[in-house]
C-alpha cells in the first residue's frame, strides 16, 4: 500500500529529504521517474515508453504530494514509513487506493533502484 498525504498537510517539508525514492514532492512541483531511482526508462500501461528524466504533471497543486508508483511505504529500507514517522500532524496515511502486500513492494524497490 502506497502512502498519501492528506489535505491535512501544513506544507513543512519534513517529509520530502525522508523518503528513500524520491516519491515526495512540494505541491505545483512537476516529478521524474528518475529522480531518486536508478530508472532510464519506463514502460507505462498503454505499453508505450517514456525518458525516465522527463517531467510529469504535479499530483497535487495545493500540498506535498507521494507519487504512488514510486511508493515503497520505505519496504526494504526502513521499518516504517519514514514520512509517517516525522509528520507533525499525522497526513501521511496509508492510501486505500494503493494497496500492495509486502512482497510487490519489495519486488517494486528492486525495479526503482535496479536491483
């Protein structure tokens, strides 16, 4: 399961420099598969293909925001998510609409990070 930042968010940042993928980004702020990853290269779900250091479209405007796909809840890192653990108002909660069990996320952090 992905982490999500809720509307909660105060906008501190202490999130951000925590994640180990690079999955944080400040709201407006455009992202890249590769920023944090060792990708090149990714194959989306229509089956096309894009530069990893292309910059993709913000998720949110308004606060920081967690790219999913890029979301490993710090599996294979950390014991817990890291963003969760420094968040002074408790926004970054376990996202419903990403739920994966343990190994596709560990299966994930190999794919970002080339393993």
């Amino acid at each position: 399961m992905a982490i999500i930042i809720t509307d909660e968010c105060i906008n501190c940042g202490a999130c951000e420099p925590e994640c180990p993928n690079t999955a944080i980004y400040e709201g407006g702020v455009e992202w890249t598969w590769a920023g944090g990853t060792a990708l090149t290269e990714v194959e989306l779900g229509d089956g096309s293909t894009m530069d990893a250091k292309a910059p993709v479209e913000p998720v949110s405007e308004e606060f920081y925001y967690i790219v999913p796909d890029k979301c490993t809840e710090c599996t294979g890192f950390h014991e817990e998510p890291q963003c969760a653990a420094v968040c002074p108002v408790d926004c970054c909660v376990p996202d419903p609409d990403h739920v994966e069990d343990k190994e596709t996320l560990l299966a994930k952090k190999a794919w970002l990070h080339a393993e």
